[in-house]
C-alpha cells in the first residue's frame, strides 16, 4: 500500500526569527472558534463560572476567609450582648 504525499503546507510553531504576531486570519478563525464554543455551553455556563470563581477565590483564601467569618461572628455576639 503505497501512498504519495502531497505538497500540502506544513504547520510550524517556530517563528525562524520572525515576527511571532497571529495574522488577522488567524485572530479572526479564533475569534469565531470561541464564539462558536461559548455559544454551545448553554444558558447557566455564566453562573457556572461565577460560582467556580467564588469557590477558587475562597479555597485560595481559605485562613483570610475564615477569619473574617469569625471576626463578624464576634462582632454580631458582642452587638447583640450589649
């Protein structure tokens, strides 16, 4: 089974020494393919993402997060004792 190869171009991810910019074509390809990929996730992709950002946010804060907690836990004990 021989087969012949074509002279089709070649991709490369090296720049040989030139400018490493995207073309317009290629920003725009982008561009579309993302649209296209956020258009498919679904209506509650938004708050998908708003939640994980709040629990990637708490999970990173975690010890300043939980002294806040328990600084506005005295706080409303103290209040409500006086």
């Amino acid at each position: 089974m021989d087969t012949e190869l074509k002279d089709n171009p070649r991709w490369a991810t090296s720049s040989h020494g030139g400018t490493t910019q995207p073309s317009p074509l290629e920003v725009s390809a982008l561009g579309q393919e993302l649209e296209d990929c956020n258009r498919s996730r679904g209506r509650l992709f938004a708050w998908q993402c708003a939640a994980d950002s709040v629990v990637l946010f708490v999970a990173t804060h975690f010890v300043t997060t939980l002294a806040l907690v328990v600084l506005v836990v005295a706080t409303t004990l103290v209040v409500l004792r006086w």
